[in-house]
C-alpha cells in the first residue's frame, strides 16, 4: 500500500487540490483511479457520405484560416490519402496551425460531407497506427484533463513501480495465469491492446474480491474462531413449556430457523446468524426463544434497534411474549433522564435484568453486563460491524443474532454477509391476508379519493408515500412537501395530515410518528423514511406514488407497513409511466407476496446496487468488479480466500496479513 501523498510526485499544487476532491489523497489511490470507459481508436476510411471517418493523411495544401468571430475561426487544408486528396474543414483549432506543416503526418477524425469534402471533429497529430487502441477514459472534474490525469497516473507508477506488490497469493497467479499486479496496473491505464487489457481486468476484479473476501474472514476470524465459544445448556422443558404457552402455533419456517438458532446457542462455536424474512414473517418472536434459552443457559441478552421508536415497539413485543414468565426485561434509549439510565445500568451490571432493548445506547462504555450471553442486532444493515462488536464484547464469547426484514437472495447474501449463517422465513403466519396491491396509471388520488374517504370515515389510517421531500424541477416526480400542501388545502381540517420526510430531525420524526401511531393523524404524507418494522396496527392502506422509481423490494418493505392486523389492506402503486417494462415490474407486485422472490426478480432486473434501495443497501461498491456480472469470480475468490484463511499464520501471507491489519486498523472494511 501507498499510503504516500501525492505532493512527492510535484503535481501542481490548485491540481492536487481537485484530485483530493475526487477522494485521491494518497498515490495508491491515483494509480487506483481506474478508467471508467476506453475510446477505442480504429481506422474507418472515407468511403461513405455523412458517415464517421477516421483516416490519415499527408498535408498537400497549407492551411487557410478565416475568423467568422473573434473567437470563432474555421481553417481548411488539403490532405492526401492513397490516390484521393481530400478538403479537410475544422472549426476553432487555428492554434494547431503551426503544427500542420506541408509533408506532414496527421489522423483526421470527423465526418464525410461529401466524396472529397470531410469535416473534422478532431486532427491528431499523430500517425494512426500509433492511435490507435484503447484510450482509457476517466470520471474526472473539471480542471482536470484526461491527458493530464495520464500524465499524473504515469508519474505515480513510475514512482511506485519498484515496490508494487502483489496482494494475489503467487500460487494463485499461475493458477489463473494472471499477469503481476505492476503489469495489470499500467495496462489497465495504458493499455497495449485488448489482450492486455482483458488480462488487467481479470486481475483486477479478482484481486478486489479476493481482498473483499479476505477481509471478511479475517474479521470473522479476529473476533471469532480463535475463541471457541461456550456450550450453554439449558432446560429444554421450560423453553417447550414457553413456546407451548405463546399464544399461536410457530409456522414451520419458525420452527426450523429456531431449531437452528438452538443448536448454535449449543454448540461450541460462537453463533453469528443472520435471520432474513419479511415485516411480519414473525423474526421477533424467534428471537424471542433464543433470549429466552439463553436465559435458561443463566445469560443476559441485549436486542439492540436502529430506533426509539422500534426499540419500544420491540420492547413491548417481548413484555407481551414473556408476561407468563419471570423475565425481567429493560429498555434503554438515548432519551431517557440520566437517572434513570443510571439505574438501568445498575439493574443490568447486578443482573436484575434478564434483557434489555434498545438503541446505540446499549453500546454506551458506562453499560456494563454482569453476564452477557446474547446479542440481538434488529435490522442489521443500519449497524457498522464495530457497533455490534462493540455491543458484543461486553461479555465473553457472545452469540450474536442479526435480523433483516430485506430479505436478499442467497448470492447477494454471501457477498452481504460474509461466511455468516444464514437462516431464511418465507411463509407468513397464515392469519395474516395478504396484502391487496393495484397499480394505477394517474398522477393525482382522483381514482382512489371515495375509497380513501370511506376508509377515513370508518376510522382507518392512511400512508402516503412519495419519492422526494421537496420538488425538484428538473424532474416531473411527486413531492412529499407538495402533495401535503394539497392535500391539506383540500381536506381543509376534515382529515387530520401529517409529514414526515429525512430532513426533519430525529426529534421532529419521532413526534409525527407518535401522532399517528397514537391516531392523532389519519393520513400520514412521507418519503421513504418511515420505519422498516414499525408496526401501526390501524393503518391498512398506503399510497405511494411514482411507484416507477422504486426498487421493487423497496415497495415490497414498504408495503408491509400495512396489514399489520386481521384486517384486509390496500396497497396503491401510483405511476404516470409509460414504459412498458416499467409497469410489467410493478405488475408482478400485484401477486407476488414472497420477499425472496421479489428480491430475485429485482436483482436481475435491476442489479444488486438497486436492490434495496441505494442508500441503505450496505453492498460494498467495487471498483472494477461488477457483482452480478462476475459473480463467477467472485464465488472462485471466495474459496480461495477460505483456503488462505486457514494458513494466514504462516509466512507466506505475511504480507496478506499485514494488508488486512492495517486495513483494519483504519475501519477500511467495506462493511460500515
Ligand atoms: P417480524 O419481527 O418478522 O416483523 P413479528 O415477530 O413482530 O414479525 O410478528 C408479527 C406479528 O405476527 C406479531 O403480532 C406476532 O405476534 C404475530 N405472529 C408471529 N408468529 C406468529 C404465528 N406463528 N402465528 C400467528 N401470529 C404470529
Ligand atoms: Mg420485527
């Protein structure tokens, strides 16, 4: 690794300041600053008229300038190609004047006019042959050119050229007959032709998931395997006794996930699974049982939320659950009185508390555990690794139990989550109807306003859910902002309306929240932000408009805010799209009900980037490596990651080892 600053290249310090703009700080970052695209450079001879052309020619005629404006010039000359001249026209280059001497060489890149007649785009001043190939391209900001930014990549390989080393294993290079790290990086910017490039590619893109994956297990292992975990035993009769008492008969997929769970509390080996299924698959009461054998094991547990609001919703699930028994359970948030919070860490370190909800307050130094046994991360995506390592080792050898109410495919999932095990519900509990969906072709609730009404009356909740906060002009979309300016000069106050929308504070959103929990609001008009697992049991109907510019898992999680309850809910999928495909997508909404298969059908639709929404997807980004389309590279580093894994001690990973500690040391671990 490189991590040397740029200014020992001596690039012009105002450029070095727009490179550092780009996030290029240090001179492994310049020479990993890949082209997102290459121009390619091939001869086209002036054959067709109005056709593209390429060609090079011989100066016959010197050029001519004339200035239409002062800034504006056009500059013709002659050039001969095999037997034919040709009148070549270019506007605003009359500096390169100098440069086209009678005799000499250039590369006219344009467009035949007519059969002798060819306006440029472009003259090189260069022979074609030695155009010709791959030009890469980079994303750059203005200020910066492509040539310069060759120039500044040239400089700093040179300058690292010696010590490149490669983090691909040697074994692994000849297996795979991959060029050296040193070769793959000057190709991938200066490439020779399309051989040598293909061959930067493939090592590039396995290099990025072979340190992906690495990185990974290393992590597992640091925090996991050396320690062998702790066979809890517990009664196996008071747990049948509880799960016998709940109030409803666990569905099949309950049954086995919890099975599993049991065996991993069991077993030596420290548990770190992943429980995926939708909103209402029944996860908390899964995670029920696992607290409660692990309070028969004689440990505490800690579940911990992304939010107040979920954090109590959770803690009165588990109040409900464990009111037959003796548990005694705690809640601790970020709001409450420091005296209060001073209390529940006494209860807590003495062990008078049997399991404690919360949020990123669990994390707190202060909280100290007198035997902590299990950890519960809700919605684990919106949780950095350290935060729920940090939660974890405030015991010893502590289970750890993820939930994730985005259900993902078992691909994306691997590349998530590492080698974590994971556990999927797929059937709801049957009492539960599904939920009804209709796409709607409209840009406004006309169609769906006697219903809406009716509803209202009766006494139900509304959702009305909108792509953006406030209106954009460049885009024809629905805003939250503007369709609540609506809607309340309509309703005037006949209907209570509320907002809700990401630029509000946590205080602000949580106040809304409550209100309409607490029905102080009929219809609540937000954007995305409402809670993934927020469980308001009156609202039965949701509207979302532009339903086009979701994903369509997003619509499925938000979907399943409603039908919370016994009763029959509405789902209206609003667009004003006319592309077909756009509505085919939606339409599959209509009867499709599993997570897993909509995730499925979005991934290959969509790509994993979209899958669940971009901002919260949690998906590492890769530089050169796609994960849909190199899947099969992805899937070869990870076996050969788990092989190295294995022998990371011995010294011919001393410098894999020393990568991946100092990347962790820095928090690079593409998970947070
Ligand atoms: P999740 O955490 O996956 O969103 P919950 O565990 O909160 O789901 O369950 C959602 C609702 O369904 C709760 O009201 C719960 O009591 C109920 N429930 C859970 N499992 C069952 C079941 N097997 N049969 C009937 N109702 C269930
Ligand atoms: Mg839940």
């Amino acid at each position: 690794m490189f991590d040397i600053d740029l200014s020992y290249l001596k690039i012009n310090q105002n450029k070095v300041a727009l490179l550092q703009e780009m996030g290029i700080v240090t001179i492994e970052d310049l020479i990993r600053f890949y082209p997102s695209r290459y121009d390619v450079i091939v001869s086209i001879p002036p054959v067709l008229v109005d056709e593209k052309t390429i060609f090079e020619g011989v100066i016959i005629e010197e050029p001519k300038i004339f200035f239409i404006r002062r800034n504006m010039s056009r500059m013709t000359f002659k050039v001969q190609y095999q037997d034919t001249s040709y009148s070549i026209a270019i506007f605003n280059r009359h500096f390169l004047r100098t440069h086209l001497s009678l005799g000499s060489v250039v590369t006219i890149i344009g467009k035949l006019q007519s059969p002798n007649q060819v306006v440029a785009s472009d003259i090189k001043l260069q022979s074609l042959e030695s155009l010709s190939g791959f030009h890469p391209i980079y994303n750059l900001k203005s200020g910066i050119t492509t040539k310069s930014m060759s120039g500044y990549i040239k400089k700093g390989l040179t300058f690292v050229d010696k010590d490149l080393i490669d983090f691909i294993p040697e074994n692994l290079i000849q297996r795979y007959q991959l060029p050296y790290l040193k070769e793959a990086l000057w190709q991938i910017h200066f490439p020779k032709d399309e051989v040598h490039l293909k061959q930067a590619l493939k090592y590039l893109k396995y290099e990025e998931f072979l340190k992906f994956q690495m990185t990974l297990l290393f992590i597992k292992r640091n925090t996991h395997t050396i320690d062998v975990g702790i066979n809890k035993t517990f009664d196996t009769q008071s747990l049948q006794q509880y799960i016998y008492d709940l109030p409803f008969v666990l569905t099949d997929d309950q049954i086995s996930v919890s099975k599993e769970i049991l065996q991993d509390i069991q077993s030596p080996h420290i548990m770190d699974r992943l429980v995926q299924g939708d909103v209402g698959s029944g996860k908390t009461v899964v995670a029920s049982i696992a607290i409660y054998a692990n309070h028969l094991a004689g440990y505490q547990s800690a579940l911990m939320a992304p939010t107040e609001i979920l954090a109590s919703q959770h803690y009165r699930t588990l109040q409900k659950l464990f009111a037959n028994t003796s548990m005694h359970i705690a809640l601790l948030t970020g709001s409450l009185p420091a005296k209060e919070k001073k209390a529940i860490y006494r209860q807590i370190e003495n062990y008078e508390v049997d399991v404690v909800v919360g949020t990123h307050a669990l994390i707190q130094d202060a909280l100290q555990f007198k035997k902590l046994g299990l950890v519960i991360a809700d919605e684990q995506h919106r949780f950095g690794v350290n935060q729920r390592k940090k939660l974890q080792d405030k015991g010893d050898k502590v289970d750890l139990l993820t939930m994730s109410a985005t259900p993902i495919p078992r691909t994306v999932a691997m590349v998530l989550y590492g080698d974590k095990d994971v556990s999927a519900i797929h059937t709801m509990p049957s009492r539960r109807k599904t939920v009804q969906t209709k796409v709607i072709k409209t840009k406004s609730m006309k169609p769906i306003l006697p219903q809406l009404e009716a509803y209202i009356k009766e006494g139900g909740q509304c959702y009305v859910v909108c792509p953006l906060v406030e209106d954009s002009e460049t885009m024809d979309l629905q805003s939250a902002t503007k369709i609540y300016d609506a809607m309340c000069a309509y309703y005037k106050n006949k209907i209570r309306i509320g907002l809700l929308h990401g630029r509000m504070s946590d205080e602000q959103k949580d106040q809304i929240m409550q209100a309409f929990m607490k029905h102080e609001l009929d219809i609540l008009v937000s954007t995305t932000v409402i809670e993934v697992g927020v469980d308001v049991e009156n609202a039965n109907m949701m509207v979302i408009y532009d339903a086009h510019r979701f994903g369509l898992s997003q619509l499925h999680q938000l979907r399943g805010r409603v039908g919370r309850s016994t009763q029959q809910s509405y789902c209206f999928l609003f667009t004003s799209s006319n592309d077909q495909e756009a509505l085919e997508r939606l339409t599959f909404l209509e009867n499709e009900t599993d997570g897993f298969k909509i995730a499925e059908y979005d991934l290959k639709l969509r790509g994993p980037g979209e899958l669940l929404g971009q901002k919260q997807s949690g998906l590492p980004s890769f530089l050169v490596a796609d994960i849909m389309k190199d899947f099969n590279i992805l899937e070869r580093a990870r076996i050969d990651a788990m092989e190295i894994i294995d022998h990371i001690d011995t010294p011919q990973y001393y410098s894999i080892r020393k990568y991946l500690e100092k990347k962790i040391e820095k928090n690079e671990t593409y998970l947070d």
